[in-house]
C-alpha cells in the first residue's frame, strides 16, 4: 500500500518537472522574446546574469553583448536589456514603465516601500510630491553654507596631509571624496554632519556599503532573507544612528527649514498609518544612501580622468583661476555659469557613470526596435551603451570636455542623452543636489591644490547600486598651490 502511494507521489512529482521543462523549452525557444537574440543558456535560465548582477560586473561585460547581439540583448528568460536611446527614451520616458518587481525584494524591510524601491505609480507620485520641497531650487540654494562647511572641513585634511609631508601628499580620493559627501547628506539632511572626513572612521561606511550590497542580493535572491542567520538587510549600528538622529531631531526640534528628515517626520506623524515608523526610518537610511556613495563615487572617477587627461585639468584650472582668486568665496551662483567646469562635469559623468540599476517591467506588450517584448518582461535600460554610443558621440570613448562648449566634429551634445540620472518620472529627484555638489568640490579643489597622477592603478570598477573601484581605492597626488 505504502508503496503504491510512494510510486504515485514520484509519478507527480517526475510529471510537474516533465511539465516545467516543457514550458521552459516553449518560452526559451517559442515564446515572443525567442526572437531577441542574447547568449543561448540566458534562454533557459536567469543564473548567469543573476551571478554578474550580485558580483557586480556586469557593469563591464554588457559591452561586449551589445556588440554582438546589438541594441536589445535577452539576458535571461524574461529579461532583456536596451542599450540604445531611442529603446530607452521608450521605456523610462514615453511608456514610464513601472519598476520591476526586483524592488519589492530590494526593500530593506519586506512589504514596506521607499521612495526608491516603490513600484505603484499613484503612491510614488504622492511620496514624491510630499519630499520634492527639499529638492526645490530655493530649497538647495539655502543649503550652500552646509555644503561650504564640510568641504572646508575637507580642505583642512588635506592641508595636514600635505603639511605632513612637505607639501605634497598621495590621498586616496576615493576615500576623502566618500567621507565627504557622506558629511554633505548628514549636514544637509540629518542635521548635523557625521564629520567623517575628520574622523575618518570607515565603520558607518562600511555599513552603508553593507546596506547596498544586500540589497542587491536580496533583489536577485529573495528567499535567501528567509534563510535562519541570514544578516539583517540593517546592521544593528544603522539602527543606533537613526535612533540618534531621531532622538536629537526631538530634543533640539524643528529646523528653521524643513530639512529632508524633517519632511519625512513630519509626514510619519500627519500619517502614522500610511508612514509607518519603519517606513520613515527606511526612507532616512534610503536617502543617506541614495546621495552619498553615488555622489562620491562618480566624483572620483570624473578625477581619475582629469589626471589622467592633464591638458584638460589644465583648462579648468585656468577657467576656475579666472574668476576666483585663492581666498575668494566660491559659490554656487558664479559655479553654474563656468562652461568648462559644467563640461568637464557632464562629460565626466558621460564616461563613468553606469545606472545600471533602471529596472522596469511590461504589463503589457510593447514594441522596442522591432521586437515584441511580452507582458511580464523586467527591461533594464543601459544608459552605459548609449552614453557611450558611436553612433551619437563622436570619439564616443574619449574624454572631450570640448564637444559641450559648441559643434564637435559636426555634433552638439544634448545633455538629454547623458542619462547618468536616469529619465521619467523614476529620474533621480537629486540631481541637482549632487551637480552643485560637485561643481563645488571641483572648484575648491582645483583653487586650492594642484593635483597629479600617481601612475600604475587599476581602474577597474563593479557596480552595486553605484560604482566602486576594485582595488579600493584611487590615489592622487595632492600638492598645496602657491
Ligand atoms: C552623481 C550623483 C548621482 C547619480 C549618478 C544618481 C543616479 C540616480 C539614478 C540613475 C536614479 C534613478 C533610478 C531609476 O530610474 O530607476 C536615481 C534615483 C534617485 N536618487 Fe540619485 N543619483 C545621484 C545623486 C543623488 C543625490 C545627491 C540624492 C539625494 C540627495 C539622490 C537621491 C535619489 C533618490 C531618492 C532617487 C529615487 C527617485 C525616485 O524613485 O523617485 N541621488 N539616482
């Protein structure tokens, strides 16, 4: 009897895996997107883009896909990747896809949205709406004196760098740069800076870094959040910290201007229902995130090319010599209208960064150059290959400050194809947060010190949610101007 039972359960279960593999064989080879061409496993099985997803080099192996399976590449069953303007301009503008279901799993804490990892467009409409106040023009002009004190703060470590020895010193920029958009967001949004670029303590950092790397593989990986001892997507000490800016934000009381988490306190206690305490704290820790390493990362690398291309540093430090004098206050309002500065800062941004995390999804079937792509599709634009497309930019992989100041070899750049900070109502809501960031950091840098490349580093870099270099850092030699 027993035996009959187990012989009728092994015939159910060989039935069900018969059935499965009939299905997957119909999608990989008969289904819509059998006609997009991509690697031949990709049709059978996710694992391998999954496996570059979560060690992040897939930020330099889709090159080569694009090259050969051209501008829409399927990468996995139900997933492929668009790598042309006009395919992208499509997904992020004209459809606004909604994002793909890898930000339900991408959530710090399942089930409770973020502004970022939020996939219901009427409710990413309403958060966005209620924090877009701390992004407005007058909003981010008021927070230039905050800005100006950490980057001062900034200036002093380099000084004792270079004090210390004779004047020059080599600084891992990567480093500095990190510490110090990490102070910029803490000053500006927290109320206070965590004053890391004194301290260099690289503890709240690494947890950072820890919340972005999990994150990343709780997307790709969701039932491994289930696994008993799996680490928490919030080490304890991220919690600490929130429960300490929380606390101060309670004693001292509300700024003068509403700052970021005083918009997000605000709307938890109008609304302690529909934004939860998790979410709020969530929402905190999202956007310490989301403005920091991405700021820092990038600021690196546009560096890593000027030191690399001296001629062009060279310009900008004559552009920068010409308005300002060393002891001068540099400001945001003269630092917009620097045309070399802004060039350097958008073709920087050209070249090195990767947003290789625009995920979206199909509900229902749409064209992308000439293909049918079904319903139930995760599309990942790669504004990486149409930065870096030929096709639009000529001498496509150079760094030529010079083709935004006019007509390039019969082109004038559009700052419309630099997608660095995506497109859509998803854009990033601070970009030109993070632009006057750098355009302050660069001028102060430049009027300050003189700066010079110490040869033989790797530049290679992976990328989970932002850029890093593999080596761990990226040095330069910094020399106390006369
Ligand atoms: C160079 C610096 C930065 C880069 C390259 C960058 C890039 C991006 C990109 C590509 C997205 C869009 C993701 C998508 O379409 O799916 C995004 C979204 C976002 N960014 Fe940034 N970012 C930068 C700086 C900042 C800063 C300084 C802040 C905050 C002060 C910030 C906060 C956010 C937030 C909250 C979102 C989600 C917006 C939404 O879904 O409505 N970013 N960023």
């Amino acid at each position: 009897m027993v035996n009959n039972y187990l012989v009728i359960a092994v015939c159910l279960g060989l039935a069900e895996a018969l059935r499965r593999c009939i299905l997957i064989m119909i999608t990989a080879l008969m289904g819509p997107l059998s006609k997009v061409p991509g690697p031949f496993l990709s049709k059978f099985t996710r694992i391998p883009w999954a496996v570059e997803t979560v060690t992040g080099k897939h930020m330099n192996t889709t090159d080569d896909l694009f090259k050969k399976y051209g501008d829409v590449v399927r990468v996995a069953p139900n997933h492929v990747i668009v790598g042309d303007r006009a395919g992208i301009h499509k997904v992020l503008v004209e459809k606004d896809l909604v994002k793909a279901p890898f930000f339900d799993n991408m959530r710090l804490h399942p089930g409770n949205p973020m502004l970022v990892t939020e996939r219901d467009k009427e409710s990413h409409k309403r958060t966005r709406r209620l924090l877009s106040p701390g992004f407005s023009i007058s909003y981010l002009d008021g927070l230039e004196p905050f800005m100006q004190e950490c980057i001062q703060e900034f200036e002093k470590v380099l000084d004792s760098k270079c004090d210390e020895n004779d004047g020059t010193a080599v600084v891992d920029m990567q480093g500095v740069l990190s510490n110090l958009t990490f102070d910029v967001m803490s000053a500006t949004s927290l109320g206070g800076s965590f004053n890391l670029v004194t301290s260099n303590n690289t503890k709240l950092k690494k947890t950072f870094m820890s919340i972005l790397i999990k994150a990343a593989i709780n997307g790709q990986f969701p039932y491994l959040r289930y696994i008993p001892f799996w680490p928490q997507a919030i080490p304890p000490d991220m919690n600490r910290m929130l429960d300490d800016v929380l606390d101060r934000r309670e004693s001292v009381g509300k700024p003068a201007k509403k700052d970021i988490v005083q918009i997000i306190l605000d709307a938890h206690q109008m609304d302690p229902i529909g934004f939860p305490e998790m979410r709020m704290r969530d929402e905190v820790t999202m956007f310490m995130v989301a403005g920091s390493e991405t700021t820092s990362s990038n600021s690196t690398a546009i560096l890593m090319l000027l030191v690399n291309n001296m001629d062009k540093l060279q310009r900008l430090i004559e552009e920068i010599d010409s308005v300002f004098s060393r002891n001068d206050e540099v400001t945001f309002t003269k630092l917009q209208e620097l045309p070399y500065l802004n060039a350097v800062l958008w073709e920087g941004l050209r070249l090195v960064a990767p947003s290789a995390g625009l995920l979206r999804y199909t509900t229902e079937p749409i064209m992308i150059n000439d293909y049918e792509i079904p319903p139930d599709t995760t599309v990942q634009p790669w504004p990486m290959a149409a930065m870096k497309d030929p096709r639009i930019w000529p001498d496509a992989e150079k760094f030529i400050p010079e083709r935004w100041l006019g007509v390039y070899k019969g082109v004038e750049a559009n700052r419309a194809d630099v997608i660095a900070f995506s497109a859509g109502s998803r854009n990033c809501i601070g970009w030109q947060f993070a632009m006057r960031e750098m355009r302050l950091i660069f001028a102060r840098l430049l009027l300050r010190y003189e700066l010079s490349l110490v040869p033989g580093q790797s530049h290679e870099r992976r990328y989970h949610s932002t850029p890093w270099f593999v080596q761990g850092f990226y040095k330069v030699e910094v020399k106390l101007r006369k």
